[in-house]
C-alpha cells in the first residue's frame, strides 16, 4: 500500500501539472519547464561530464581515506551531496592536501556557482519570453469569480456534455452545415427547447475562442528567415521603382523648364488654327450627314493615335505608383 501511495503521489503532481494548463497565469509554469526543456537537456549532458569527472578525481584523491569515496556511485551521491569537509582535508598529507584543496574550491566555483547559475538563467530566460508573449492574463481568483458568474448565467442552459455529443455525433450530427448561427443553433436543438440566450452564449464563447486561438502565431528559425527575405525583397523593388520614378519627374521637368514662349505661342497658333479649321469643317458636315460621319470616324482613330510623350509618361508614373502603393501594403 506504501508503495502504491508512493506512485501515486507522482502521477497525482502530473494531474497537478495537466491542471495548471486551465489558468494562463499558471500555465506560464509549465510553457516555462516545455520551452527551456531543449536547453536544459544540452545543458544537463555538458554538466554530468563535467560532474562526473569531478567525482572521479575524488575517487582517487579521497577514496583510501574518506568514507564514501571507494565506488563511482557512491562518489557520484556524496559529491552531490559535498560532504567532504575541512577536517577530512587537515589529516593529508602537504602534497595532497594542496591537490584537495584545489579539487575542493575548483568544484565549489565550476560547478556550484558558474554551472548552476547558467542553468538558472536558461529558465529564467524561457520564462522572460513565455511570460511577455502572455500578457496581462487573468488571475486565479478572477478566474474563480468568472466561473461562479458563468455557473449563474448557464444554470437553465442545456448540458454542454450533450451538446459536444449531438454535434460531433459521425452518424446523425445535430448540426450538419459549417456555418453555425443563433437560428440554425435553435433549429437544431428545437426538441431540446434551447433558448435564444443559450445559442447566443455558445456562439459568443466559440468566437472567444477562436480569436484567442488566432492571436497565438508560432513561427519557426525556417519562417522567419523566409519573411525576412520577402521583406528585403520587396524593399529593393520599391527602392528601384522610387528610382525610376524619380527620373521620370526630372526628365518631365526639364523637359517643359526648357520651353520658352515662342513654344508656347506657335502652340497657341496651332490650337487657333485647329478650332477655324473645326468650324469649317462643321459647316460643311451640315450640309453632308455622309461626309460628316467619315469626319467624325477618321477624327477618332487620329485622337487615338494622337497621344503625347508626356502623357505615356504620366501613364508609367502612375503605374510606378501604384505598383509602390501595392508593394508598401504588402
């Protein structure tokens, strides 16, 4: 029975331990103990050679005269457990006590204060780390309080247990559609009676759970170097782009600092000359509808054809921009 309750006591700590998951705050304990498993572990292998060393050493400095010290295993649980003292040391000779005393105080350094406080902070560091991912969770009495006004809320409800094995029931399913809404919930359950309130707290709780669920985005060593590379990318795109737009402005405004007043008066003349010779034509297109729509045609494909330098260029300046808008979003 002894033995039995022994065992126990062990497997009751890990139910302990399962439990723990139900509160974020404690839960931090065990992501800890998970995260730092990786490091600890390396660091456990680097720490039994070193230790086993050590206890080797002393099998051979202290193993004729200090009980305790004539088998590696023996050695190995009393040099864990440092009971070689000052006193044992005294009683050597010169020559070997100044061998123990550099065994003794070497161990004390390496192992009891340089190797443990490493291991230290290997847990802290996974704790540091998992405690900010979590945030501000809510504490255990909170979470009590919330049950008991959950407890209140959901007493007239229908039994949760029932509703997990109507809906996931392989044969006939309660609710056989993906989309799930208050109606479709009651329509379900209509010999059940469920009420308004009871379909409205399921669909609140799963949409809770589901954005709680979203927020928690592992990536990996692999995912971050590809993000990483795509933002480089994109960010050498945009650099190019910027570039050629950038040129772009200075060649469009060259182009018409250059233009001196003359241009701009042998344009004025062409424009007038073009509205008389409109007005002309017009004249002449109402006495003929015929002439007039051949008119009408062949000024269409001219005004298509007809298409200036600077308007291409404003064409492919807004086409830069908009490529960088798109990659900025990105």
């Amino acid at each position: 029975a002894r033995r039995f309750i022994f065992a126990y006591l062990f497997m009751l700590m890990i139910k302990f331990f399962k439990a723990f998951g139900s509160n974020d705050r404690l839960d931090v304990v065990i992501q800890t103990i998970t995260g730092s498993a990786v490091d600890v572990a390396h660091f456990a292998i680097a720490f039994a050679l070193v230790f086993i060393c050590f206890a080797g050493a002393g099998i051979l400095l202290l193993g004729t005269t200090v009980e305790g010290y004539h088998t590696i295993a023996s050695a190995l649980y009393f040099r864990w457990a440092e009971t070689v003292t000052m006193k044992d040391i005294e009683g050597f000779e010169p020559w070997l006590q100044v061998l123990a005393y550099f065994w003794f105080f070497s161990y004390l350094s390496l192992m009891s204060i340089l190797m443990i406080n490493i291991l230290v902070g290997l847990i802290f560091e996974a704790y540091g780390r998992i405690r900010s991912a979590a945030g501000e969770p809510e504490t255990l009495l909170e979470q009590v309080g919330e049950a008991v006004e959950n407890l209140k809320e959901t007493a007239n409800f229908l039994d949760m247990w029932y509703l997990i094995c109507e809906l996931e029931d392989d044969d006939f399913p309660a609710h056989p559609a993906e989309l799930v809404t208050i109606r479709s919930l009651k329509k379900a359950f209509s010999k059940d009676r469920m009420t308004k309130q009871n379909a409205e707290y399921l669909i609140e709780s799963a949409s809770r759970f589901a954005k709680k669920e979203a927020k928690r985005l592992e990536l990996s060593v692999s995912d971050g170097v590809r993000m990483i590379g795509q933002t480089r990318t994109n960010v050498n795109k945009l650099l190019v782009l910027s570039e050629q737009v950038n040129a772009m402005l200075k060649k469009f405004h060259l182009k018409h600092a250059n233009e001196t007043s003359e241009d701009w008066l042998s344009m004025y003349g062409a424009a007038q000359q073009e509205i008389q010779q409109e007005a002309v034509t017009k004249s002449v297109e109402e006495d003929d509808p015929l002439a007039a729509t051949v008119r009408q045609k062949h000024k269409q494909e001219v005004t298509q054809k007809k298409v200036s330098r600077e308007e291409l260029m404003l064409h492919r300046m807004r086409s830069r921009f908009s490529d960088m808008v798109t990659m900025t979003q990105e």
